[in-house]
C-alpha cells in the first residue's frame, strides 16, 4: 500500500571514506538504487577530495615520514565525490577527523566539488559562520535541516572568524577517584562535553528549529578501541541537543557500530560506523596504530531509514551494511546471513552500554 503523499523517506548511512586515487566506476553498483529511491539520501565525507595536494597538517606530514607505502595523508580523487552524487547522496557531512588532512585549499575544494556534484555540504566552510549554516533540504512542503560537528580532529582543523575549518565538539578528560578518601588506586577516567562549543551547536540547532520542521544533527565521535563504550560527553552532548530542538542524532566516528538510546521519544545513533572504506592498504598491516580487529569493523555498518511524516519522525529502522570482496557496500535484507547477527550485536552493545535502546526483528526502533 502505498504511503500517504505527506510522508517521505531520509536515509542516512556512516562514514564515506575512498582513500584510493583510483575509482571503481561501479563503485555504489549495490545501493545507487535505493539512496536513490530515498527522498533525501546523507553520509559523511570523510576524506578530502581535490585534484593535487594541499597544504599537509605538521603531525599527517610526520606520520607520512613514517609510512612507507606512500603518504597515507593525500587528497582522494574528485571522481569519488561525483560519484557519490550520480549515486544518489542528496547531503554530506565534512565535519570529521579528516577532510582537513589536505590544508584549507583541498577542504575548500571538497566542498565546492560536492556542491556541484548537487550535494549540500554541512559541518564545515569557509569561516566558522558558514560551517554552522544548516543545510535545509524541501520535500512535499516539509523543511528538513541538518547540521553537523565533529569530536576529533587536529588542531588548528575547527573553523574561526576568519579560518575555514570543520564545527568543533571538543571534550575534555579527567581523572577522578573512586573513592574521595582513597590514595594510590586506578582513578576513573571521565569526560565532559566542551561548554563553549556545545553551547554554539545547541544554539545552531535552536535557530534551525524556528524554520525547519525536522531537525538532524550528524555527530562524528566516539571511543575508537572499544566496540561498547559511550563517552559521558556524547550522552551529556546529545540530551543537550534533542533539549534544544533536534529530531535525531545520527553519528559515526568509530570504525564499530555501537548501541543507541531514545530520549524524550527521540533517537540517538551512537555509531552506524563505515558505509565505505576504500584503501591500497586495506589488506596489510593497519598504518594508523589502530588493532586489526577493530578494522576489520569497517567491513559492516548501518543505515537509518527514516520514516517522516506530517513534518514529524514517526518511524526508524536500523539497516545492516556490508561490503563485498571488492569493498563495494549493499544494504542487507533479512534473508542475508548476516542481517540478524548485525542486529544482535547491536542489541547486545546497547545493552552493555547502559542505553535504553530497543529494537524489533526487522530492525525497527520502538519508542514505547
């Protein structure tokens, strides 16, 4: 049965990352189909994209020195981005650990190029003003606006007055004693969210509330080396910005999908981990200090199919995503073998986690 002409569909996938100057032209051959399908289709741009290098940030150049193989900090090829847009991306995200790699001419260009592939940008720009405009995208008279920001990233890589640069989130840590009295034990390691930077975001997303009827934020963050954990900054950082007037929280950052919560009736999406990771060094030693194990998370993800309605979220469903021996990524249905045990596992880390999240066999999430 066909839905009423006031609904419509978001999908929304992880992170975006083709490292590889040559592109597969098939690349998106598996899922072109159904981001298409999708009224507004988004992902994270996570890598830069121009057609030479830029200006190399102090620390990458360092860890190029080191790496062997070539320089593992160089801009991917402009292809990839109009790839991306032919294939059906509708928004993207620049707000992440790496589309500054290549300096301010190469992020610049990443931008430009997904604007003329005819898709919106967001999280990042010229100046800071800019990098906190919300893209707004309009179908069937409903006014859906996305921002987005980022927990890691290099110095110098947030945007200023005057600087281009992503939207920060930064958190800080501390140590902190289980017991006050107590000397000379493993203290707890605990996290707060940046008061400036979260202040700023809540009030982006609070001017986005006043002319938009959903709101969505993308937030790339999270603990790298731990398939579990949820960082106190980003639940603290996430209830602040639903209190503020977002929808949804869709996030990536590590390479793992991770649990989720609902809060006040709305979802937060700790972690739909990689949609594509495209490498010459997939297949050897990880260059970058993370475990094997861990990348071998890059393989799977998830996507958010997002149900809208009378300018209202009334329904999201949780999609497996995997990749093929030649890392293309396809959307898993339930007669796919690993489409339940994706969603097990889900299931299992929010619960490790302490989050209240739940879902149904098909991967719907309920919000009773």
């Amino acid at each position: 049965m066909a839905e009423p002409q006031s609904s419509f569909r978001l999908l929304a996938v992880g992170d975006l990352q083709i490292m590889a100057r040559e592109i597969a032209p098939d690349l998106f051959e598996h899922v072109a189909a159904d981001l298409k399908r999708a009224d507004i289709s988004f992902g994270n741009c996570e890598w830069p994209y121009a057609e030479e290098a830029g200006d190399t940030h102090p620390v990458e150049a360092h860890i190029n020195d080191d790496f062997e193989a070539g320089d593992l900090f160089a801009p991917g090829h402009p292809d990839a981005i109009r790839l991306m847009g032919e294939s059906g991306f509708d928004v993207m995200s620049v707000a992440n650990n790496h589309t500054m790699h290549g300096g301010y001419r190469a992020f610049l260009r990443t931008i430009s190029l997904l604007q003329e592939s005819g898709v919106a940008p967001v999280g990042g720009g010229a100046d800071i003003e800019a990098a906190r405009r919300p893209a707004v995208i309009e179908r069937k008279g409903c006014r859906v606006a996305f921002l987005a920001c980022t927990s890691g990233f290099l110095p110098g890589a947030h945007a200023g007055r005057r600087t281009p640069g992503i939207v920060p989130l930064r958190r800080h840590s501390y140590f902190e004693n289980p017991a006050w009295e107590q000397w000379g034990i493993e203290p707890d390691i605990r996290t707060l969210a940046n008061r400036e930077d979260l202040a700023a975001l809540c009030a982006s997303i609070a001017e986005a509330r006043a002319t938009a009827d959903v709101v969505v934020v993308s937030c790339h963050w999270g603990i790298l080396e731990d398939v579990v954990k949820i960082g106190e900054y980003q639940r603290e950082a996430a209830r602040a910005m639903i209190d503020a007037g977002a929808d949804l929280i869709v996030s990536q950052g590590p390479l793992a999908i991770k649990g989720f919560e609902v809060y006040h009736g709305k979802a937060v999406l700790y972690s739909l981990g990689k949609f594509i990771m495209v490498s010459p060094w997939m297949a050897s030693e990880p260059p970058s200090g993370i475990s094997a194990p861990i990348l071998d998370e890059a393989r799977r993800g998830l996507a958010a199919s997002v149900k809208i309605q009378d300018g209202e979220i009334t329904d999201v469903t949780l999609v497996p995503v995997s990749t093929d021996e030649r890392r293309r990524p396809l959307f898993l249905t339930r007669d796919h073998g690993q489409f339940a045990s994706t969603l097990a596992d889900v299931t299992a880390r929010t619960r490790a986690a302490g989050l209240n999240g739940q879902l149904d066999e098909d991967g719907r999430v309920r919000f009773s």
